[in-house]
C-alpha cells in the first residue's frame, strides 16, 4: 500500500502548472525563456564565483561573529538587489514584506506569519508521501522549466579562489552549473532556491557535492540571518528536483536557542550534539576541522537516513557553523490518519522552516490565536518519539563509524553514554508553567 | 566630514560636561562604553580597570566593536543573548568567554546596560561592566587528574555538579567515561586546559552584586554628568521614543549598509528623515544633526525640476517605487544629478513604516563595484533596509 495524502502544494516558480505533473507536456520549444535546450542556447546569466572557504571561524579579524557590524557582504547585496530587482519587475505572487508577521510571546520565540497567498490553488494533488528516494520525472514540474527571469544569478567555485563576478556569462550546458533562483511564492524576503547543477536534473536527494556547495553559500553570505533549509521527499519537499531554500530574517530562531548535549566529536572534529529543550527532536553538527569535514559527516548522516527511507530535514543555520538534522515522521502520520484534525486544519505543513520555529500561517484565526503551546504541540506531533530517535541515532552513527571511529579505544557505547538526562529535567524546572513538557511519545 | 574619531568624541562631549572622564576613570571598576548610533557601534569610552584586565591602551580599544576581545572559544549562545538584548534595548547579565591582548582567555560576568535619554527616550550609550570569574578548585577537576580512585565512587554525584554549571554544552563526559585506572593517564593536559576554559564555573551572588554596584556607580556619574549640559540621561526608559528617530538595533543594521541613502518616515508631520547613512553624508556634506528631522526637500534648489518633484510625492502617495534624475545641491551650494531611487519599506505589520531613499551621483554613476552597476546597488541598498526594517520591528509588540 502506497501512504499518499491530499496537499495544496506551494507554487515556486511562474511556469509551475498543474497540468505539467499530470504528464501532458508538449515537446518542442516553448516561447518561455526557459533553461531547456528549446530556449537555453546563447543565454547568459550572471556568474558569481565563490571562494572556497577552508574553514569558517570565529576568530577576530577574520570572519566576524558579531556580523551585525560587519558590511554587507557582497554574495548579499547581490542576491537582495536581484530579488528587489525582480520585485518591481512584478514576478512574484505577493508582497511578503506585507503580510503581517510577529514574535508569539514566550520563551520560545516561535515566529509567525499570516500569508493567505501562499498555498493558494485550486485543485490538490496528491503526493506520494512514503518513499523518500524517487527517480526524477522529466513530465513533472521541474526547475529547468522556469523561466530565465526568475534565476538570479549561476553560483561557482571560483577558479583561482578570489570571488569573482561576472554580471553576464553563458551557461556552459556541458557542465552545468549550480544557479540560484527565486521562490515566487517567498516565506520572506529574499527567499531563493539554491538548485546544484540545474541540468543535470537531479533528484531531490542529497549527495556530498551538493550539501558542501549548500554549506559554501552559508559560509560565502556571511550573514547569521540568511539560512539554507533542506527538506527531503516525504518531509515536505514539493518538488523533486534537487534544491536547496534560503531567505533573510533578522531575528534569531527558536530552534538557534535551544541547548544541546554533546554526544560524541567525529576524529575529523566534528561535533554532534542532540538538541535538547525543543519540541522536535534532532541532532546537531557543528565545528570540524575544515568546512569539508562537517559537510560530509551530515551529507553521509542524510545519505543515510535516505537510504533506509526515512524522511528528515536539514537547517543550515549560523553562516554554516551549525547544522541541525530533524528525521521526522509527520506526513507518514498524517497519511495513516493519526494526525489531530484540529493541527491539520491550520494546513500547516511542518517543513524544515515551520520546525525551526518559523511558521506560515494561513488562517487568521490561526494567527492572531497563534501561542507558543500551539507551536509547540503542533512540532511535538512531527518529531520523532525519544526511541525512534535514538534508533535512528544508531543507524547514522553505524554509517558514519569511520568518521568516529577513536583510536583511544574507546567504544561508541560508552561515548553515548552523555546522559543529558539531569539537565533536560533541570530545563524543565527552569521552564515556567506555560507549556507542555517534553513527553517521549 | 565627520571622522570616527571625532564622532566618538562627541557622543560624549555633546552629552556630559568636561570632567567626565575622570570622573568615570576614579571607579576600579572594568567598564566600556559604546555608542549605537555610530556605525559599528564603537567602544567610546574603556576604564582604566577595563585596560589593566584586557592589557590593551585605550587607542586600540577606543572605536573598536566590543567582539574584538571574542574568539573561537566564546560562547556563541552569550553572544547572541548580547545581540538580543542590544536589539530591544534593555539590560543583561550573561557569562561570556573573553580574550586578554595576549591571548589568553578567561571567563568573566558581563554586565550591560542602556543608558537612556531623557526627552526621548533613545538610548544614547550602552554601559558593559565586566567581572572575572576567578577560578575556584572543583573537587571533580582535582579528582580527575590525581585521584583516580574517588572519581568512580563520586561519580554520580560530580556528574550532577557539572551539570549545574551555567555552561551545560561540557565536554566533560568524555572524560569521565573513561573510568579509572591507566585510561586516566591518557588524558593529556591539553585536554584538562580545554576542560577549565570550557567551564565558566558558577557565578556566584560576590559577582552579581559587584557587578550590579559597578553599572550603579557608572550610570551615577553619567546621570550626574548630564545634569551639567541639560541633556540628561537616565538608567530606565522615562518617555516612549516617540520623536521617530530609530531604535539601536536598526541603527547598527543600517550602519552596515556603505551606501547614500536615507530613511524618511511619512507618518510625521513633513515626512522627516529618521536615519541618514555616512555616505550620504560625505555625499552631500551636512553633519547628521542638520539632516535629522528635516523632509529631504533642502536638498532642491533654484533650477531643480518642479515636475520631478512632483513625480516623487505621487510616488510616495501611491506607494510606489520610482526613480528619478533630479538636480540637488550640497551644503556647499554646488549642484549635483542625484539618480534617486525611492522605495516604500514595511515594517513586521505589513504597512508603509518608511521611505528609503538611494541616492547614486550620477557623475559616478558608470562606476561598477565588483561589476555591479549603480543601479543593482541601489536596489540592494532597498533590500537590506527591508530585510532590517522587517526583521527589526517583528518582536515590537512583546518587548
């Protein structure tokens, strides 16, 4: 049996039609400026080639922690001019920055936006929600499709590792490169598809050259507030075509807030904590001996939960310091029926935004009753039970072994054994009434 | 033209009356002092306490952002905190990891406090009042290196002591699960330095109350210098900042922005300017307090075009974007084609909140910058005062 369930799925691109997933596509040119072989010869884009960052740290003088005070970067003023650009040019759905968005008071600080245009369709589709790895599907919608309008600009690794900017560059077909494009239906300003080598047509899948190109932006925009999001098919990914989001928001996210314990540091220093105090359950990635180091250990970590089909989630947060990894289980639950009607009538698909803490609301009674038990009920329903997780803890920890593996002699049991118990219980005491406390499911 | 230097003179020379410094330099205390409306939100004044700890001269700490004395050690979480409290403008006490001019790190109680205006609310400097935390002897450090003996058996209950530590992200664990006997002895000292530096150890009530004494005694002398000048100051926020003029937090967000623009607020009497970058000072050469309140019309003249003036008060009625080419003057009467750019910004509840206006030269105006050209800039100035204004005001109504 497969698990399907009935979504309104969110329009990212112009040239995104219902009728293209139903399989009906005319073949031949199309009159649309798009990135297939009918209008992409001859066309040029700008090209921003990137310096490949060995390793982003906080040492003073180099890159700067407090990065409020530091000028805009350049990789920013690009992308926020080109996105202001195609804003007056009239290419997206809405005005984000007028839908009305607040704080919800709390501890938490879980983020809310009233946004009525955002999944507006008619006809939901129904989406296969149990099978994290598929093959593409050159009938459905893809992001070769869309129109040149909406990519920004082609993102590389610069050849001589200097940043580079080329304002109008062809686009070599043979080799094809990594291209940001804009979400027309934006979560926020600036919200951008990073898709990795366009015409390849890779599925949404990760692979270790694409998370580390992820991880490159991060570290290459500099900007604690612009985070990348990943979401794998059956965790809310809308389209199958390999990509990666991004988009500012100047204030700090709930789950950037939440504590951790340490479990273990990989030999190539990789630091993987379990995120504590927060609703949904995960682990954390941070620090590593280069940025290639920590790209990798979570690339195989993904590559791992994709290979044995369980859906997750990525946020790429703090300019690539840290990531967080949230398997979850929600669209299975919902597809079995075990979803409370009342979470599902907010239509609040907990993508890897929504459990960050930020959540596109599209009711407004949803908004204004909007508070922070809500969000946390509503998270808690799409994390991983404290068992499951600590299962699939184990199967990441099996596929990435070589990363850990201790000549000290010391075995992987003993190092798990950081029993965080104590303080998440201290946590809970220092948490005021006002909301539920984290029960195992 | 402003230089930094003299800015920072001025942040205390136009508020507090002369004698102030020394004033400040009788406490013992550490102290800095910045100024969030000086782009980079410089150290503008640093005790003399504060100099012996750090083992800096006062010119290479003066103008200087506070996160120069972070490094790959400081506590992120802190860090952010920090970030927070200065964005809404009020006080926090906090532990945080700090590096000496040698190098050497050390944990310290940070202590930070706006220092308010009285007329208006604004706050005028931020006060941060740093208390080392000494050291104390852990029975569980000791243990661990020697006794190898009693760390098994106390084993539970030092567990639990860590872990009221204020830091909870320890890394001790590692250690201690390597149990008794030879495995101990393959703990190199390294580690046991990189355990001590990741402990804050507790701050005890000692560090609090000299920590809560030294902000007292500064905003004292502050408050008393001020009374001197008529522009007084105070600890608590008396009047709401209703004269429009910008929070901190989005005065540091706008200070990162190296371009001319201005920010002008259409919901005052005149649509007054709120905020005007550097830039745009050198551009035009005005000092920012002959900007400051005024509608940014002075900056037309005799052969400016009605019609372009015209063209942009349709823009703003209409909420419209727009760019015109319109003739302007400096303070030194010299005329200049201004490519003006005018955008409408919304705050986090989703209306007009102000007007920003890009200005290019436009005899500098075929100058590309990294191969973008002036009017890509231009927009990307709109980008990020949007992306700030926006992010800025989401948490206006809880704080």
């Amino acid at each position: 049996m497969m698990l399907r369930i009935k979504r309104v799925p969110t329009v990212v691109s112009n040239y995104q039609k219902e009728e293209a997933e139903e399989g009906d596509r005319p073949a031949g040119g199309c009159g649309r400026n798009c990135l297939r072989n009918c209008c992409l010869p001859g066309a040029k884009l700008p090209l921003y080639a990137f310096k490949r960052v060995n390793k982003i740290s906080c040492d003073k003088g180099l890159v700067d922690c407090e990065d409020k005070e530091a000028p805009v970067a350049f990789l920013d003023s690009l992308l926020l001019g080109e996105w202001e650009d195609r804003m007056q040019r009239g290419l997206f759905r809405y005005d984000v920055t007028a839908c009305e968005t607040k704080v919800i008071p709390g501890e938490h600080g879980f983020i809310a936006q009233l946004n009525e245009g955002r999944h507006l369709k008619k006809r939901p589709t129904e989406f296969q929600v149990d099978k994290v790895l598929q093959p593409f599907d050159e009938n459905k919608f893809n992001f070769t499709k869309v129109g040149q309008e909406e990519v920004l600009f082609q993102f590389e690794p610069s050849n001589d590792n200097e940043v580079q900017f080329l304002p109008s560059a062809p686009i070599d077909v043979e080799n094809s490169p990594s291209v940001v494009a804009i979400n027309v239906s934006p979560i926020e300003y600036g919200h951008v598809l990073l898709i990795p080598r366009i015409l390849e047509c890779l599925p949404q899948r990760i692979d270790r050259e694409s998370f580390l190109l992820a991880l490159y932006m991060a570290a290459e925009a500099g900007n604690p507030y612009f985070r990348l999001g990943y979401n794998s098919l059956g965790a809310f990914a809308t389209i199958n075509h390999l990509h990666f989001q991004a988009y500012y928001l100047a204030v700090p996210f709930p789950i950037e807030k939440a504590t951790s314990g340490k479990i273990t540091t990989t030999n190539s220093g990789v630091k993987i904590s379990k995120i504590l105090n927060y609703p949904v359950r995960g682990l954390v990635f941070e620090c590593g001996n280069t940025l290639e180091d920590l790209s990798n250990v979570v690339s195989d970590s993904c590559i791992c939960l994709q290979d044995n089909n369980i859906p997750y989630n990525v946020l790429i947060s703090d300019s690539g310091r840290r990531i967080f990894l949230f398997p979850q289980c929600y669209a299975e639950k919902q597809a079995l029926g075990e979803v409370s009607p009342e979470l599902l009538d907010t239509q609040v698909n907990p993508a890897v935004w929504e459990i960050s803490g930020h959540m596109v609301l599209k009711r407004k009674k949803d908004y204004e009753e909007a508070s922070e038990g809500n969000a946390w009920r509503l998270l808690a329903e799409v994390s991983l039970s404290e068992e499951r997780l600590e299962e699939v803890k184990d199967l990441i920890f099996e596929a990435i072994a070589c990363h850990i593996y201790d000549d000290k002699g010391v075995t992987p049991t003993l190092l798990e054994e950081s029993d965080v118990t104590p303080q998440s219980l201290e946590d809970v005491d220092a948490l005021t009434g006002s909301h539920p406390a984290m029960v195992p499911a | 033209m402003e230089s930094q230097l003299g800015l920072i003179e001025q942040s205390f020379d136009l508020r507090y009356s002369g004698g102030v410094r020394e004033a400040l330099n009788e406490l013992p205390d550490s102290f800095t002092i910045t100024d969030p409306c000086i782009s980079g939100h410089p150290i503008v004044f640093a005790s003399n306490g504060f100099l012996k700890i750090f083992g800096y001269s006062k010119d290479e700490v003066i103008g200087r952002n506070g996160r120069m004395f972070q490094g790959p050690k400081t506590n992120r979480r802190s860090v952010m905190e920090i970030r927070e409290a200065i964005r809404e403008e009020r006080a926090i006490q906090t532990n945080l990891l700090n590096y000496r001019k040698d190098g050497t790190p050390f944990w310290m109680l940070f202590h930070m406090c706006p220092v308010f205006g009285k007329e208006d609310g604004r706050v005028i400097h931020f006060v941060g009042v740093q208390v080392p935390i000494p050291r104390r002897p852990r029975r569980s450090r000791s243990t661990v290196v020697g006794n190898t003996g009693n760390l098994c058996e106390n084993g539970a209950r030092f567990r639990e002591g860590m872990f009221r530590c204020c830091r909870r992200e320890v890394c001790l664990d590692t250690v201690m699960e390597l149990g008794c006997g030879s495995a101990l002895d393959s703990v190199s000292s390294p580690d046991d330095r990189e355990i001590e530096i990741n402990e804050p150890c507790e701050t005890s009530e000692l560090e609090k109350r000299k920590a809560n004494a030294a902000v007292s005694n500064v905003l004292s002398v502050l408050t008393h210098h001020s009374e001197l000048t008529g522009k007084l100051v105070c600890g608590k926020r008396c009047c709401l900042s209703g004269t429009g003029l910008l929070g901190s937090s989005l005065n540091i967000s706008l200070g990162r922005i190296k371009q001319s623009f201005v920010l002008s607020d259409p919901h005052l009497p005149d649509m007054p300017i709120v905020y005007a970058s550097d830039t745009f000072l050198e551009l035009t050469g005005y000092a920012r307090h002959e900007v400051l309140g005024h509608n940014s019309r002075f900056l037309s003249g005799l052969d400016t075009d009605p019609a372009t003036q015209f063209q942009i008060k349709e823009c703003i009625r209409t909420e419209q974007p727009c760019t015109v080419r319109i003739l302007n003057y400096r303070k030194d009467k010299t005329p200049f084609w201004n490519l003006l750019h005018i955008s409408p910004v919304r705050n986090a509840s989703g209306k007009v909140a102000y007007f920003v206006g890009v200005q290019i030269d436009d005899s500098c105006k075929n100058q590309e910058e990294h191969g973008l050209s002036p009017q890509r800039r231009q927009l990307s100035v709109v980008g990020a005062v949007k992306v700030a204004v926006r992010s800025l005001s989401i948490g206006a109504s809880t704080s």
